[in-house]
C-alpha cells in the first residue's frame, strides 16, 4: 500500500482513475505514469485532457523529477502533479515548491519518517531561501 502525502499530513489516496505508463499513452490517457528520465520539453506536447501525472523518483538521490514538475508548471500545466517513490521528507518543501502538488510513498517509508517530519515541512512558503534572501 502507499501513503498519500499533503500539507495536511497523511492521507489515502483518492485518485480513482488509472494510471498509464507514458509510453503506452494515446490521446485520450486522462493520468500518466512517467519515468524520472523523461524529456521535459517532449513530455510537454502530449498533455492535452491529462488530469494527473504521477513522477517516479527511484531514488531519494535522483532529482530529475524536480526538473521534470518544474518545466510542466512553467510550460502551463494546472493539473494535479504527483511525486511517486524515494522522496524522503526532507525532500517535501523541495517537491512542493517546483510544482507537485502531493507525494506517494510507501507504507514503509512513512513508517521510517512519521507524520510528524512531513507536516513539520509543510509550511514550505515561509522556509524559502530566496523568501528569506529578499526579506
């Protein structure tokens, strides 16, 4: 099972629909599953009618789907952005600032980093490094 990550703590998932792997899409995928090593700009053509991406991240020490949130949020998309993996809550104000809107983890992980660490993380906003630069 996984464990669905927000501001407001722990929750389940609620998402219903299917998840798709982005090389198995066509048009009318309405949520896809995409790799840490995707092309930003390639993955940015095919979003029309998505609802849902859901960005893996195999390892706590690969990035790549930081780049990937960001570059949909600059490119426009509005829908709901999904870290799925190794993030760890350290990670959490990270993901949240380049554009995710929610992380799923594993029962283990959330076992290993309580509640606790993630919520202490949620208010991301005011813990910004330029925030603070420029204040």
């Amino acid at each position: 099972m996984t464990v669905i990550v927000t501001d407001t703590g722990f929750g389940a998932d609620d998402y219903t629909g299917a998840f798709v792997p982005l090389d198995e899409a066509a048009n009318d995928v309405s949520a896809l599953d995409v790799p840490s090593d995707t092309d930003p700009a390639e993955l940015a053509k095919s979003l029309a009618g998505v609802e849902m991406i859901r960005v893996d991240f195999p390892s706590f020490a690969d990035g790549r789907g930081f780049t990937i949130a960001r570059h949909l949020r600059l490119n426009g998309y509005q829908g709901r952005l999904r870290a799925k993996g190794h993030v760890i809550s350290d990670q959490y104000a990270m993901a949240r600032r380049v554009g995710f809107d929610e992380v799923e983890i594993s029962d283990d992980l959330a076992k290993r980093q309580p509640e606790a660490e993630w919520t202490f993380r949620a208010d991301w906003k005011a813990h910004d490094y330029q925030a603070r630069m420029r204040g």
